[in-house]
C-alpha cells in the first residue's frame, strides 16, 4: 500500500497546493510531481554547463553567464507553473544560443551587448504576439515543411558547431572542411561523451546527458586535462551581463533578419514543444480538441525570453526535456515549480561548471543535433515544391553557419517553387511578404 505523505494529506484536504494546482482534477500528487519536476530537471540540466560554455565564446562573463543560465531558467519555468499550471521546464534555447555567439557576435561582427538588444526585441515582438492572435495567424501562414525544416536545421547548425569544437571536424583549404587529428584526446573524448549519452539515453537511464558530461569530465581530470576548482560556492557576480543590452544598438535595418530568426525559431520550436507536452500530460480536452491552458502557457513562455535578456540569456524557450517528466508522473504546475526551485539551487554549483570542458559539452551538442534532426522525416518528400524548398532551409544553415540565412532562402525557394508550379494557394500573404523581405535583406544588407 503506497504510503500517503503529508502534502499528499492536505491535498486530500483542499489545501493549498491543492488550490493552487488542481493536482485531483488532474489525476496527479504531490509525489508524482515531485519525481516528475526532478526528472525533468535532470534531462535538461546540462543547460547549466553547456549554454556558458557557448555563449563565452561572445566573450561574455562566464560565471556571470551561469548564475543568468540558472536564474532565466528558474524564472521562466516558474512563471509557467505557478501562471499556466503546465508542467513544462524552461531554459535559454539550444540553438539560438550558437547562433546567437558564433553568427551574430563571431561572423557578423555585432558586439554580444547589440545582440541581447537584438534578443530583448524579439521578446517583446513575441510577447505582442502571443497576447494576440497574430502568433497563430504566424503558425498557420508558414508550411508545415517549413517549419519541420528550420527544426532540423537548427539541429545540423548544432551539430557541425560540437564538431567543430570537439576537433572532429576542422576547416581545410583544398575542401572547406575534413576529418580532424583523433591523436588528440579531446576529440576521442567528446566522441566517447557522444557515444555514452547516446547509448544511456536509448535505454532510457535517468540523466544520460549528466552521466556523459561528468563522465568525460571525471576522465579529463585524470589525464590532467582538466583542473579540479571544487564543487560548491557562493554564485559569481551576474553584473557583468545584467540589463546590459543595447536595445538602441539593435535597432537597425541590418539587425531586422536576426530579430526575425531568433523571434520565428522561438515560435516554431516552443510551439512543436507545447503542443507535444499538452498532449502527453492530458491536457487536451478530447470533446473540444482545445489544449487546456494554452494562452497562459503561450505568454510565460514569450515573457520568458524578455526576462532571460534582462540577465543575459539568449531566447529562454520551453524545453522538450519536458515529456520525460510528464512519463514520469507530471502532470501540473507544482512540477515546474520544482524544476524551478533546483536551478536556483544550482547557481551555487559554479565551481563544478566552471571544469566542464568543451569537448563534454561538444558531446551533448553532437547527440541534442541528432534529435532535432529527426523532425526532417515529417517533410513531405513525394511533393518537390515542398521537399526542396525543406532541404534549403535546413541545409543552408550549417553551410552559411547561419539560422537567418538558412530560413531566408528556405522561404524564397518556398514562394518561387510553388509560384512557378501555379501552385498560388499553397502560398499565404505571409510568406509573400517575407520572401520580399528576405530578397531585400540578401540584395542589400
């Protein structure tokens, strides 16, 4: 007989977390939330070390990039539990934080202060957004293709990025890029972190993505390639990137197509999340078709990404981490607010994120691209006005080491494919507009 514990006792009771959540109405309690909220947390809590490790190549502040990490994190997931009752984890976007570093800062030439200023706006954009009702005239304007394409582009921008880093691949003058030195370690051991993650996460053991990075970093150490700092300590200063964008610099005619693909990545991406989550933890009502909750969870999610700014953070988006929790027992917000409460906690972690090298966040980048690569299956391929306009986009990402190029020329090979095939209704106004847009931006920027 599963033993009641005392939280369980006063939801029996109506108490307060009972009010605040709903845990009956859901099928859920206390316990399943809480072993929920910690799985969740522990498929997602690379973020911590892997996003500092990115973004510091902006040369950002790395501890202050840490404390932003975990505290855009909390806030964001917070906001979604305690406002949208979803048990839906948040943290800055895998993705959009390469971009953000390595395109806009390290190929553009934008100081990271303009590209916060650049992700602040596309905040605010998509909190006008959500509030309204253009957000899902936005989603039903663009192709689903497309939409499956931008997905997997990201993750092969992701993927050739960990190559990259880890050594694995190198750049060559006869052929562009070639096969790297494995003489060296750090390339064998971002290759075994690869392969550990990819084999724990296949069966299914708690952490896999954790359980890779230390275990690589734990190898480091004793080869002496990496330094012990110690585990705990008081959170580094987070003044170096607090409130520090320059809003004024971001904006300008050059900047509009980065905004446009931090904002249009962010929708795409959170939009496939939530969507996925709701249906896994029940919360579609199967009479209606509606998804319970969705425009609260629409608006933390938008809000989230204006407050990560403020501390540093490129667009917080939802994390599709999330499911894990929801298979094991979440169903509320109270396992948010768990998630929530531990990166909190984990900003006193700075030593131990500080040792992560980047070859065991290269392994990670390497296995999350291979995930969101799989989205290209959903494209329709026996359709060439939808395939290769898909194959654009998610191609021309990694190749131009852009997410912005890659979802520009996807959308103009979009409109002219289907334009030249007579296919007019097949195109919506939106995509006109943004395919002269695009045009504009490639012939003039």
């Amino acid at each position: 007989m599963e033993k009641t514990t005392a939280a369980d006792q006063e939801v029996g009771n109506g108490g307060l977390l009972e009010r605040l959540f709903k845990l009956r109405e859901h099928g859920s309690s206390v316990k399943n939330e809480l072993i929920g909220g910690i799985t969740t947390f522990a498929t997602m809590a690379y973020i911590i070390f892997v996003n500092p490790n990115i973004m510091s190549a902006s040369g950002m502040d790395p501890g202050a990039l840490f404390v932003a990490t975990c505290i855009g994190a909390a806030i964001g997931t917070l906001m979604m539990g305690l406002f949208a009752n979803w048990p839906v984890g948040l943290a800055p976007g895998m993705g959009l934080n390469a971009f953000f570093a390595f395109t806009v800062v390290g190929e553009m030439g934008y100081s990271w202060q303009v590209a916060l200023g650049a992700v602040f706006i596309s905040g605010v954009i998509f909190v006008g957004l959500s509030v309204s009702r253009v957000r899902e005239w936005i989603i039903d304007s663009i192709p689903t293709s497309l939409r499956y394409a931008m997905t997997a582009g990201v993750g092969l921008f992701l993927g050739i990025i960990g190559l990259k880093s880890a050594g694995i691949v190198v750049d060559s003058p006869a052929t562009l890029v070639t096969l790297g030195d494995f003489t060296k370690p750090e390339a064998i051991l971002a290759a075994v972190c690869f392969f550990i993650i990819s084999v724990l996460a296949v069966r299914h053991v708690f952490g896999a993505v954790l359980i890779g990075i230390f275990s690589v970093t734990a190898i480091g150490l004793a080869l002496g390639l990496v330094q012990y700092n110690g585990i705990f300590s008081a959170p580094p200063s987070i003044a170096p990137t607090f409130l520090a964008m320059d809003i004024a610099g971001a904006l300008n005619v050059g900047m509009i197509s980065i905004i446009l693909a931090f904002l249009f990545v962010n929708i795409f991406d959170t939009a496939g999340t939530l969507m996925g989550v709701a249906e896994r933890a029940n919360l579609m009502n199967k009479k209606t078709g509606k998804i319970e909750g969705l425009p609260r969870a629409l608006k933390a999610d938008s809000l989230s990404s204006v407050v990560g700014a403020c501390f540093g953070c490129p667009p917080v988006t939802s994390y599709v981490e999330s499911a894990s929790g929801v298979s094991a027992g979440a169903r509320t917000g109270l396992s948010a607010v768990i998630v929530g409460l531990l990166f909190l906690a984990a900003i006193f972690l700075a030593p131990l994120a500080g040792m992560i090298p980047a070859y065991a966040t290269a392994g990670a980048l390497i296995y999350v691209a291979f995930l969101m690569m799989g989205s290209i299956r959903n494209v329709n391929w026996e359709d060439f006005t939808d395939s290769v306009p898909a194959a654009v986009t998610a191609l021309m990402m990694p190749l131009t080491f852009s997410i912005s190029n890659g979802i520009a020329l996807g959308f103009i090979t979009y409109t002219v494919m289907k334009a030249g095939t007579g296919k007019f209704s097949d195109i919506s106004i939106a995509m006109y507009v943004l395919s002269v847009l695009f045009v504009f931006k490639l012939i003039l920027i």
